[in-house]
C-alpha cells in the first residue's frame, strides 16, 4: 500500500466517503493500480497516506474515521503543512484527534466539523491556541460546545475571517461579543439557529467587525427588527433575517 501511495506525490485533496479531485498526475496514478483491488481500510491507510504525501494540504474526512487515524495523519506531518482539514459526520471523533491536530498542524488555516457530538470544549480551545493562523472556522450542529469554546477562537485566532456557528445552540452573547472584540478581520459571520442571541450580540458586531460583508441571522428568534437595522449601516452584502429563508443583497 504504501509502495503505491508513494506515486501520489502530487496530490491535492483525499476525500473519503465523496468524490476526490486529483490532478491529472495523480488520476493516471490511481487509474494504473492493478485491477485486483476489492476493498480499501481508509481509516488504517491514512497514516500511509500522510508520510508519503507531505506536501498534503486539504483532507476531508467522512463518517466512519475514528480518533486513531487523525492522530496518525497529525503526527505523521514532520513538516506540517495541512492547511484545510474538515470532519464530517459523528462516528469516531473526540477530543483527542482535535488536540492531535492542534499539536501537529501549527499552519491550519481553515477546519470544520459537522455533527461532531462527541467534540467538548476542549477541543476547540486546543485548536485555537495550536493554530493561530486560523482564517475560517466551521461549526455545524455540535451540540456540546459552550462560550468557553468561543471565547477561546476570539483570544487565540485574530485572523479569523469566516465564522459558521451554525446551531450550536449553547452559545449566548458573550460569544459573539468576545469575536467582534477579538477578531477584527471578520467578514462572514453566521449564526443560524443560535437560539439565546440577542440584540446586543448584532450590537457587538455593529462595533466591531468595520469589515463583514455577510450576516447570517437565521432562526435566531431573539432579535428584534432593531437589531437589524443597527447593521445597515455596514458594507453588508448580504443579509438574512431572523425569519427570512433567503439572504438579502442590501442596497
């Protein structure tokens, strides 16, 4: 296996469970594996994959990947240099494998997680003090994060542009307070069915973040027709209400 990994040099994304895109290199590669190929353990392979790739900077993982095998990808980076690493799915993953990537992935620029349940705190605070360059931050229906995981993106990641908290529905105002305050950069935030915010989160914003272009505010039922009027005054270019399903371009 690791013979034939070692052909893939080029690689530029490994996606399990999805469709991959491969440059032209490394699709003839794959296409002159011998025909003998019936099954493929991509949770026991991945570390091959990882020495023989150094250059690999886009992993997306789905579904039946455990803590194991994104440990091993994270360690076996001696020159880290994973830029955009997702998770998707909730089979396999706790805190270890993100403290793993915190460790070893110091150049992470983009990650993301989607239905991740067994994930705490502690995992996005490892990552915000492991990797500060971080620029996007996507998190969709985990369910155990608190503020304090928030808190921890706003002080460690000044970089932050892109921000998707997308029903986690623990989060209160103090989040988005302390990412208005501590993250300057960002230009899309979204906050879809973040049930406790109010209108002094949308005033946080309005105060901090001069540069957000787009403001997702979906299901956040909370807010008041005021609160959104507060941001009209921004360069938004789009916006969604509370109670509109689609984004709005504003004039």
């Amino acid at each position: 296996m690791l013979a034939a990994l070692e052909c893939l040099d080029k690689l530029n994304w490994l996606a399990n469970g999805r469709a991959a895109q491969l440059n032209k290199a490394s699709k003839q590669a794959l296409e002159g594996w011998p025909g003998r190929l019936e099954s493929l353990d991509v949770d026991a392979n991945l570390q091959a994959v990882a020495q023989s790739c150094p250059r690999l900077k886009h992993l997306h993982l789905w579904d039946d990947v455990t803590d194991a095998a994104i440990q091993a990808v994270a360690q076996a980076q001696r020159r880290p240099q994973l830029e955009h690493l997702g998770l998707h799915g909730p089979i396999g993953r706790t805190d270890l494998a993100l403290r793993a990537v915190a460790q070893g992935c110091p150049k992470l620029e983009h990650l993301g997680f989607r239905s991740c349940g067994n994930l705490t705190d502690a995992a996005i605070q490892a990552v915000a003090q492991g990797c500060p360059q971080l620029k996007q931050l996507h998190l969709e229906h985990c369910r155990n994060f608190t503020d304090a995981a928030i808190l921890a993106v706003a002080h460690g990641c000044p970089q932050l542009e892109h921000l998707y908290l997308r029903s986690c529905r623990n989060l209160t105002d103090v989040s988005i307070q302390a990412v208005a305050e501590g993250c300057p950069q960002l230009r899309y935030l979204d906050v879809t069915c973040c049930v406790n915010l109010t209108d002094a989160a949308v005033q946080a914003v309005k105060q901090g973040c001069p540069r957000l272009e787009h403001l997702i505010l979906h299901g956040c039922r909370n807010l008041t027709e005021a609160a959104i009027q507060a941001v009209k005054h921004l360069d938004l270019q789009h916006l969604l209400r509370p109670t509109h399903s689609d984004a709005q371009p504003l004039a």
